[in-house]
C-alpha cells in the first residue's frame, strides 16, 4: 500500500455491520486496509496514526451495542514526523470524526453498498487532501540570528501581508501533496 491514505471503518454499515470506507484508488487491497485496522486499536504505529469514538451499532434484530468507529490515516512515516505534527494530526483527525459519522448515518446507501467489505467514497480523498495535508504543512521553526532581517519587499499593507502568506501556504500545500501524489 502506498502513501498516504485516509480510511475509516464503522460497525453502522446497515444490516451488514462492520465496513470498510476507503478513497477511491485501484491500490488498495482489502487485506491491507484490514491489517491496518487490526493493528489500529494501538492509535498509532510506524506508518499510521488513528483515532475513535463510540457509536451505536443497530443490528437486524434489533438489538443495539457500542462500537468503535476509526478515522486512519495510513501509509505515513510517523517516526519521521515532530511530535507537534503528531499532536496536530490526532487533532485534525478528531475534528474529522463528525464528519465521517455524518457520511455514515447519512451519505452511504448501505442497502446499494449491499454486503460488500470496502465501500469507495470520495469524500476520504478530499478530507486527505483539505485537512490532513494541511496539517502536515507545518510552518517551519523560524531560524536563529534572522528574526531582525526583513524582506526587501515587505507590503506596507497588513491585508496584502496576509494574502501573501495565504499564497505561499497554498503553494507550500500543494507541493506537499505534490510530493505524496507522484
């Protein structure tokens, strides 16, 4: 499996129970995405990093129990990664949670998924490439003996400072996820 994924397994997939939801990629085998989940009830290991939050599984007949539903983020080298990124990580990760408890409740058509294992959504893709690339696009720490050198073409304006560092965000994003896609 190659780098990096979002996935998401929940035990809400409708009659079925437990279903994996995956981005859309011909890659990904449905043996890797279940040994990352059997290994995700650590949190975080050398490539992956998950988080969880219990929800009520409605079975057929009718009985109801607590489940773990996981938000993973795979094929990222943990270990290269400073513990601020880390921290940012699982933040950004739960602030996902409600969404995908939305797309589960809401968005899938499980009785269409029917008893499939991986369920193919888009919107895991664009959470990857919203909100986790941007949290790995940390500002780098300022450098020492710097901090009284200007830019030569500093704006006089504060909103054209402030477009200025939103451009150079995005183009800092998008070589990041340039580097991860090719």
């Amino acid at each position: 499996m190659g780098a990096p994924y979002l996935l998401a397994e929940t035990p809400r997939g409708g009659p079925f129970g437990h279903r994996f939801i995956i981005p859309p990629d011909p890659t990904l085998l449905s043996t890797d995405v279940e040994a990352y989940f059997q290994r995700a009830a650590l949190g975080q290991g050398n490539n992956f990093i998950s988080v969880n939050h219990q929800v009520q599984q409605h079975l057929p007949n009718g009985a109801v129990r607590e489940g773990a539903e996981t938000l993973l983020l795979a094929g990222v080298e943990i270990n290269d990664l400073s513990d601020e990124q880390v921290t940012q990580l699982k933040q950004t990760l739960n602030k996902l949670l409600p969404d995908l408890a939305k797309l589960v409740s809401k968005r899938i058509n499980w009785e269409e998924a029917g008893q499939q294992t991986l369920i193919i959504r888009d919107e895991l893709g664009d959470w990857l490439r919203k909100d986790i690339g941007a949290a790995l696009a940390l500002p780098a720490p300022p450098v020492k003996g710097r901090a009284s050198q200007t830019w030569p073409r500093d704006p006089k304006d504060e909103r054209a400072a402030r477009l200025i560092g939103r451009l150079l965000g995005l183009a800092v994003g998008a070589i990041i996820l340039f580097i991860w896609f090719f």
